[in-house]
C-alpha cells in the first residue's frame, strides 16, 4: 500500500484525478448495488452527488487549496563491506578539516552501490501528458458533437409539435396540482410514433403522441400526465442531462459508461410508483406501460426523457406488480447523508499527496575533529544539501582524502571511510541539525564490518 501511495507523490495531476475518480465510482457502484432493494430515492441522490464529485474533483485539483499527506519514502538499503586493515596508529590531537572544494582521487565513502547509468529516453515519452490530453480533448469533442446533434434534433421534433386541447391541459395542470409540482410547464402533441417524454429544461415540455390518447382509456392519459410531471417535479430531466455530459468528460472510464442508465432507471422507478398511486391501481398503469410499449416504434431523441425505453419496460412492470409506493426520504436522514457526503468529497478533491522530508538540511558547512582519550573520533559536520553529505579529511600523513555519500541519511547509518590507508567503520546521525560522524578505530581490529 505504502508503494502505491508512494507512486502518488510523483504523478502528474491528471493522473492523480484518475485515481481520485476510480476511488469514488467505485465506492458509488458498491453503494448502488447494496442499495437496490431499498428506496429508489436513495440511488438518486447517491449517483447525483457522485455526478457533482466527479466535476469537483479536477476542478480541486487545480483550483482549491490543498491538504497534504506526507507519505514516508521507501529506506534505502546500504551494502556491507568486508576489508582488512593493519593495526591501528593515530595521533589524539585534534586535526583541522580540509576545505570542501578539495576533490579527492584516492578515497571513496558510499552508503549505496553507485547508481546504474540511465539509458536515453524516446523523445516522445517526454510527451505523454501532453499526447493524453490531446487525444482526451479530440475524443470528447466527438461525443460532445453527438449530444450536440441530439438537440438538433430534439429541436427539430419540438417545432413540428401542436397545440393540445384545453381540455388535455387543464387536466395536466390538476394532476400537476396534485403531485404538488409547482413548476410550469406546456403540453404539445405530435403525430410521431414515439414514447412520451419531457423535453427543455428550461421551459419544460410534456410530449406526447397523438395515438397514446384515447378517450376509451382515461387512466393511459393520466398515467402518462401523472409520470411526466413527476420528472419534472424531481428535476430529472436536468440530472439526466447532466449524467450524459459527465459521460463526455470520463469517456475513458469504463466506471463511468453506465451512470446516465443506472440514475435513469432509478428514476423511472420512482416516477412509475407515483403514476401508478395517483391512478389508483398498479395493474392498470402496467398495462399503459405495456401498450406504450407495443406501440413504440421510434424513441425520443437522446437529450429527452422518455416515458419508455424498451430495454427496460419488463423492469418496470416487475416493480409495479410488487405494489410498492416510494414515498419521500425522511428529511434527517437526507441530511445526514449530506453532511457525510459532502466534506468526504471536498475531502477527497483536496488531498494532495507529498513524500515526507528528511532531516533538515545545513546552507552552512562546518565541521571539526574532536577525539576522546581512547578509541573513537567524532566529525561533526554539516548536511550539504538535503538528504546527503561530503567529508573532508586531513589525516596524520598530511595527504588530504574527500569522501561523499550517496543516497539518504537514516538514523542509524553505517558504511566505510578510507583514512590513513584503511577502511574504518563510520557511524552517523543528526542532532540538533547536524550531522555527527563517528570513525571507530577499534584495536586489534584487522576485519571490520559494517
């Protein structure tokens, strides 16, 4: 776990957006599979406020502000050494350090094998984010045209529409009344052979086909109305819409194709209980479900919301024979679910993921010799720059050696010094934002390990 949190600190925006999208569509897809048996309502408003955090989320990721979380790095391991050396001879006075300028050619302190030599990268691979978001952009401007197209031809349906009798519109407007819808809306008629459905979010229209009205079965007329207008009384047309243009921004995600359907379906099955209420008897609502069906031989346009969909009408009319009216979500708990919901996702847009800094680094270096009255000499020096360091010593003979290490520094390192002619075991940590080095000149000691 710690790997892949690890790689998170090194990835581009967009694909930590990717990663943030996953995570939420697939807590969302377990939340909708365990939530089918219960109040459709609830997989409404689970997949519209996933819809509204998964435009949050890349719209965080450059915009908001950020919580980081620092993320440990993965410890560098150290190779040991083996090397004899002759007996021990050093002189306990305390010998000034050699510049840092000074380069060394006889002497070398690593705490990690030298890394291998890097191979030339392709030129293109430089270019990934920039080739990704190029193809994103060309493929979403297709199926952006696509829905775009859909309106062309909504709006071409919408203009050979008419004008209904009054009779049809008053009804309309007592079972608006009824379902306490208070938006207004038109009604208008057309001779296609298609299914009803709404249309205009911001100037709704109930569509409705000319054969689907018949004054021997008022209950297909009411049915239709009473369907219809509870879309428009739960704003679904806009979320619908809105689920299809989400589609077009993740069309790479396969997470992602199917959430127009599954809030859709939710819907229907909600709009068909209260159909089904307000005329009384769920058997008959079916069976206007049924000849709606028989009868469909075009459907509406894509950017509508069809009273139909074949697909689904065997669905449908399962639900209706169970009898069970969804009523309204208790108003606490819709609540809670929205003060849990929304700061886990202005949480999971914000986070930004770092890799934990190391000890503090030194701008300054210093460094000197002290020696105890037996075995040991401490260097005290400062860090160079962060996470590394470099020694300069002027041992007895007066030969200078400089001696770098590779890699990080961590509590308790250990590697090899090369000081007067032999390789002594060297210890190091930080205190009080310096780094001590300790050479261990062990006597008797011809085989020091580290």
């Amino acid at each position: 776990m710690n790997e892949i949190l690890q790689s998170l600190t090194e990835t581009s925006p967009i694909l930590l957006i990717l990663f943030k999208a996953t995570l939420l569509l697939g807590l969302a897809w377990g939340l909708h599979f365990g939530l089918v048996r219960a109040n459709p309502r609830w997989r409404v408003l689970l997949w519209r406020g996933t819809m509204i955090g998964l435009l949050f989320i890349p719209a965080a990721e450059f915009l908001s502000p950020k919580i980081l979380v620092p993320i440990e790095p993965p410890p560098i391991e150290t190779t040991s050494l083996q090397t004899s050396a002759p007996p021990p001879n050093f002189n306990q006075s305390p010998v000034p350090i050699a510049p840092m300028s000074t380069p060394s050619t006889k002497s070398t302190l690593s705490t990690t094998p030298p890394p291998p030599p890097q191979s030339k990268s392709i030129p293109w691979r430089n270019h990934l984010q920039e080739i990704a978001l190029g193809l994103w952009t060309l493929i979403a401007i297709v199926f952006a045209g696509r829905r775009l197209q859909s309106l062309s031809r909504l709006r071409a349906i919408l203009k050979q529409t008419e004008t209904p009798p009054e009779s049809l519109n008053q009804l309309g407007h007592e079972v608006a009344k009824h379902l306490n819808c208070k938006r207004s809306f038109l009604i208008r008629l057309t001779l296609e052979k298609m299914s009803p459905f709404l249309a205009s979010i911001l100037s709704p229209k109930l569509i409705i086909p000319k054969p689907a009205l018949s004054e021997e079965r008022p209950t297909d007329t009411l049915g239709i109305l009473a369907h219809e207008i509870a879309h428009l009384k739960s704003n679904d047309l806009f979320w619908t819409a809105l689920s299809k243009w989400v589609t077009v921004l993740y069309w790479f995600h396969p997470l992602a194709w199917k959430i127009p359907a599954a809030h859709s379906s939710a819907c229907e099955q909600i709009c068909d209980s209260t159909a089904a209420a307000y005329v009384g008897n769920s058997d008959a609502y079916s069976q206007t479900l049924a000849r709606s069906a028989l009868a469909l031989m075009d459907l509406a346009p894509n950017q509508g919301l069809p009273m139909i969909r074949s697909s689904e009408i065997s669905k449908r009319l399962k639900n209706l024979r169970s009898g069970k009216v969804w009523g309204a979500l208790r108003k606490r708990w819709v609540a809670s679910s929205l003060v849990l919901g929304i700061p886990l996702l202005a949480l999971l847009g914000s986070l930004a993921f770092v890799e934990a800094k190391a000890e503090p680094a030194l701008s300054a270096l210093t460094g000197f010799w002290e020696t105890d009255w037996r075995d040991d000499r401490t260097i005290s020096l400062g860090i160079q720059e962060e996470g590394r360091f470099r020694l300069s010593l002027l041992p007895q003979g007066g030969e200078r050696y400089a001696d770098s290490g590779r890699g990080r520094l961590e509590p308790g390192g250990k590697g090899l010094a090369f000081v007067d002619e032999r390789l002594l075991p060297i210890e190091w940590k930080v205190e009080d934002e310096r780094l001590l080095l300790t050479l261990h000149f062990g006597r008797g000691s011809s085989d020091p390990k580290v």
